[in-house]
C-alpha cells in the first residue's frame, strides 16, 4: 500500500504586480510576500502579461525550488 507524505520545501517564484508606479508595486508585492496563502487560481496565472484580465497581482505558475527539503512526515496522521 502508498502511502502519503509531506515535506517542506523553499520555492522561488516571479511575482507579477500590477500598480502605477514602481514603489507602488514594490510595496504590493512585499505585502504579499508576508502572507501566507494557498496557490490557486486566484494567484498563479499564465495569461499573457499584456492581457488586459491579468490580476493585480499575480504568480508565475513557473517555480524553482532550492533543493533544500525538510523532515519527511505522514500526511496521513
């Protein structure tokens, strides 16, 4: 039987803001960085970054990760 497990790891990620002005969109997305939230279609997107429907603020569904895992636990339990 498989069985499931969870591990935490550090992803990087490209962070498209939407906003008038550099210190504006500087300022959304460190507030954004300090937020826990869940990766759904509310953020990741891949429309095109001319699209006139593109969030205010928006993830590349592109990632990398550091290669750093931590402990290895059941997500099961």
């Amino acid at each position: 039987m498989t069985r499931l497990y969870r591990a935490d790891m550090r992803l990087y990620a490209t962070v498209y803001v939407r906003a008038p002005n550099k210190t504006a969109a500087r300022r959304v997305a460190r507030e954004f960085a300090n937020h826990v939230f869940e990766f759904s279609g509310d953020h990741v997107s891949n429309r095109d970054l001319d699209d006139p429907d593109l969030p205010e603020i928006s993830l590349s569904p592109a990632m990398t990760g550091n290669g750093h895992v931590g402990a290895v636990s059941s997500a099961e339990d």
